[in-house]
C-alpha cells in the first residue's frame, strides 16, 4: 500500500473555494431558490470533477473517488443528468467501501431511471 501526498497548497485553497459554492448551493436548494442554485451546483461539480484526478495523482483514490461522487450528485441536482451517470460510473471503477459502493449504484439507478422516463 503506498502511503498517499499531502495536498498541495493549490488543492487545498481548490477545495477551499469548491466548499463555500457547495455550501452556497446546498443553502439556496434548502430553502427552496432551485434555479438559483443552479449555477452553483454547475460549478461545485467543475470543481469537484478537476479536484478528483488530482487527488488520484496523489495516491488518494478514495478520496477521488468520493469527489466524483459528489460531483455526480451536483449534476443531477443541476438537472445534469447523462454526467451525472458517467460520474457514478468512474466512482464506481475505483476504490469504494462496500456500503458506499451500494449507495451509488442505487443513485445510478435512480439516474439512469429519470434519463428514460
């Protein structure tokens, strides 16, 4: 097992930004303002999809593998769905905790559901 790189400076002032829209996003969605949010969960899931090989890079697998998924989830919240899918399915070629692995297999599904009415 190779023990993985710290983050660089510039990883971690990403992940800095890429929190605050996320958590700007998952405010506005709370209290109802969608299509506000919109935009934002559009750039949390930029964010999320550059944060993710990086990490890789790094050695931290999971921890990309975890962005992805979280990137997915602000696709489809952005009414993204078709990226939405392809993100589940790179999280689901990598590194997940059997749990975790059933959890974006049933988000897939939903997805894949709601791409074929």
């Amino acid at each position: 097992m190779t023990i993985p790189k710290p983050y660089p400076k510039k990883l971690k002032e990403t992940m800095n930004q890429k929190s605050e829209i996320l958590s700007k996003a998952h405010a506005l969605w709370e209290i109802g303002m969608t299509e506000t949010a919109q935009p934002l969960w559009l750039s949390a899931a930029n964010y999320e999809e550059h944060i993710a090989p990086i990490l890789d890079a790094l050695g931290r697998e999971l921890e990309g593998a975890v962005h992805r998924i979280s990137a997915a989830s602000c696709y489809e919240k952005a009414g993204e769905p078709s990226r939405a899918v392809n993100l589940y399915r790179a999280a689901l070629a990598g590194p997940l905790r059997d749990g975790t692995r059933q959890e974006v297999e049933n988000m897939l599904s939903a997805c894949l559901v709601a791409l074929n009415p």
